[in-house]
C-alpha cells in the first residue's frame, strides 16, 4: 500500500496543507517547530481513534481545544489520504481516498462524515463503499467483485455504538470489507522510529520481541530472537555491520542466569565482547537502524525521525540507500531530517520542506521550486539546501 496525497485541515499547526506526489521513500525539512513531528502525529492521532476513539486520541493531546489549529472557530478537523493498494504488482490498483471530519459539539468530539471511496473507470463517479456520518451509515460488502459479470452492488447499513467511534474501526476487522480492512492495516502497523540511545543499550528483561520498539529498548530482545529464528536475517545484518561501523564484527544477545538479556558486541581486535552500554552511541544507533530496517515484516508506513543524530556523516549516505532499498521492497517511509549529508543522498522528487508563516505550516514540494530543480542538475540536494536556496529552510 502506498499513499499518493494528503490533505490536512485544522490539525494543529495544519490549517490547510495538501501534499501531492508522495514518493515510496518521501524526507521531510523544516526549522524546530515548523511541525515535522506534528505532521507524523497524523497517523498516531488516525491510529489512536482506530484502537480506541476520537474522544481519547483528541484528550491524549490535550483535548480538541489543544488540537484544532489555533484561532479556528467553528471547524472542523479534517483528514483526506489517498492511497492505493500496491500488493498485487502489475494489476491496476485505483487510489482510494478516506476521508474524516471530526466536529466538536457541546462539548463532545463527534466523527461528523467518514467516507472511503474511488472512482469506478476513469471517468466514473466515485464510490463511496463506506459512508458515515454521526455514526450511521452503510458499507459495501462486495466491493472486490466490482468487475465481475453481472455485479451488483451489496451495502448493508449500520450504526457504531457512538458516533465518535470509527466506522473502520469495526467494519475492517470483516474479510469482506477488503480495502477497508487494508486501510485498518495500514493505521494499525504504521510505526514511527525515534530511536534513543540510552535504552536501546538497556539491559532488557527476558521475553520475546520480534520487532524494534518506538524508542529501540528491546533491541537486545529482538537480537536475540533474530539469531534464535531467523538466523538468515541475522547473518545478513551481522554481513553489513563491518561495512558500517569498521572493527565490529560480532554481536550477541546473552540470556543471563537472571533472566535478563544482554547485548554486546566483538570487536576484532579483541578476544572477549564488550557490553552494550560501552559501545559507541553511534554504533549503537547504526545497529538498531540495521535490525528495523532489514526486518523482514514490513511496516506499510515506518517514519522515522531525525536520524542523523550520532551518526558519523558517511553513513548518512549509506542509511539513506539502506532506507530506500526498504521503501522498494514495499513498505512506504516518511523522514525527518536536519542532515545536509542525507539530504545528499535523495533524489529531487523525494525532498519536501515545511515553512512556517503567519503560525500556520504549509509542506512543499522541492521539485516544485524552479530555481532549486535547475540547480539540482549539478549539485547536491545537501549543499543547495544548506546554501538556502529552499526557501523558508534555514539550518
Ligand atoms: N493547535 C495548534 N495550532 C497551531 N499551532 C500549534 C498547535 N499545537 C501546536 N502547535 C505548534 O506546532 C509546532 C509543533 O511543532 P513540531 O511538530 O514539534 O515541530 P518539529 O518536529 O518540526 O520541531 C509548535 O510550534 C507548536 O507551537
Ligand atoms: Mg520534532
């Protein structure tokens, strides 16, 4: 699956921003506070209302009041994602966009519209498949026999148990609801990386972990269950880790007599492993990238943020190649970044910047600056930018 476009309204510092020609790989520049964290939030805030409701993932930032763009009276938040299914390579997948409204009356949260549809042809009129409004509303249930002779449409109605409870929320978890269930997917397994040094080298507790947390504190967990199942990924890891970080060459995952697990890695210029906790912050970081991003699960969204910090400049370039390969192999990642260095490392389409005027942020395109896409014939995307010649950015 990968996201095409999306439109924000009223979200935080949001007002009205539309991104179109979102790339498989798609880096994201901006000043502290132009809202490169707020602009990941989105999915953490769609995938919050999934598991719980719109109540509680607008109170778990600080209520609607906090999340409606400031000096907003009267409006709604609003979502639109497009997105097409790319599982099947080589079939015509249309983009199906989803749609949200969220509205706050009399002091309730309340999901005002939610619509999933696309167009039938190229010129059809679209296809609402689902379509909700104060928690009523009806859903297609065989939308993936559209096509097939003598179709006809199926739509049953329902009712959610309260109007500020998607409808995705219950109608995805039916096989039958095909892209409404993928969708579901996407929110529930996109994960955003904010790797911390600290706990990634914490000592973990014994227990199994098959995929890299948010802050990286069960990496020694997932080192060990690697090498204990899925040796094959592990080798190749283990293969890339010399080329990274020079001298390394060895890492375990010790389970101790007191049930904790143990990092620690060889370095082959001596006999015995160090621990975790002595190895270096960089390299640390640049192991924990190598397990998230050769996992072989693939979040169809991973954003990753700032992830430059301690790592040495040469294997920006690498890291960016590493995320790529990721992207190509089908699972869409968003970063953020302050790195002139892995900003070298991108290609123009995959370059966008936020600027932050009149307290409101609007995100940009930097194919889309004439100036900057002349330079870029003979220059790095790093140096262009670091010169200022994208506008609104400054280092
Ligand atoms: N409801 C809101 N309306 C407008 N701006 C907001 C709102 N809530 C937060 N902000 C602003 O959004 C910005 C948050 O930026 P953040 O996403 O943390 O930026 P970055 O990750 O790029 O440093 C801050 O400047 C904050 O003041
Ligand atoms: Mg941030």
């Amino acid at each position: 699956m990968k996201i095409e476009s999306m439109k924000i309204k009223n979200f935080k510092v949001f007002k009205d921003v539309t991104i179109s020609n979102l790339p498989e790989m798609a880096v994201f520049l901006g000043a502290h506070g132009s809202g490169k964290t707020t602009f990941f939030d989105v999915f953490g805030f769609l995938s919050d209302a999934l598991q719980t409701n719109v109540t509680i993932a607008l109170n778990k930032r600080g209520g609607f009041q906090e999340v409606i763009s400031r000096g907003v009276k009267n409006e709604k938040i609003e979502f639109e994602i497009k997105f097409r299914n790319t599982e099947k390579k080589g079939v015509f997948a249309p983009i199906v966009t989803y749609s949200l409204e969220i509205e706050f009356e009399k002091g309730k949260a309340c999901v005002s519209r939610e619509v999933l549809k696309y167009r039938r042809g190229k010129k059809g009129k679209p296809w609402h498949f689902l379509d909700f409004s104060n928690g009523e509303g009806s859903a297609v249930t065989n939308e993936e026999d559209y096509g097939k002779k003598d179709f006809e449409e199926k739509r049953i109605k329902q009712k959610v148990t309260s109007p500020d409870i998607l409808a995705i929320k219950g109608l995805g978890q039916f096989e039958q609801f095909k892209a409404i269930s993928n969708f579901r997917s996407l929110l529930e397994k996109w994960h955003v990386s904010n790797f911390s040094i600290e706990k990634g080298k914490t000592i973990s507790d014994v227990g199994i972990s098959n995929h890299l947390s948010v802050t990286g504190d069960n990496l020694a967990q997932v080192t060990k269950y690697l090498f204990d199942s899925n040796k094959e990924v592990f080798d190749k890891i283990l293969e890339k880790l010399p080329q990274r970080i020079p001298g390394i060459n060895k890492v375990m995952a010790e389970e101790t007599l007191d049930g904790r697990i143990i990092l620690m890695f060889g370095d082959e210029n001596f006999k015995d492993p160090f621990i975790a906790r002595y190895v270096s912050d960089g390299t640390i970081k640049m192991f924990a990238y190598l397990i998230l991003l050769n996992d072989p699960e693939l979040h169809p969204l991973l954003c990753i943020e700032e992830p430059e910090n301690f790592l040495f400049s040469d294997l920006l370039l690498q890291l960016c190649e590493e995320i790529r390969e990721y992207a190509e192999k089908g699972g869409q990642v968003f970063v953020s970044t302050h790195s002139p260095d892995f900003v070298n490392g991108l290609k123009i389409e995959e370059l966008f910047f936020l600027v932050k005027e009149n307290g409101y942020t609007t995100i940009k395109a930097v194919s889309g600056v004439k100036r900057v896409k002349e330079l870029a014939k003979e220059n790095q995307l790093g140096w262009i930018w670091r010169n200022h010649y994208i506008e609104g950015v400054n280092l």
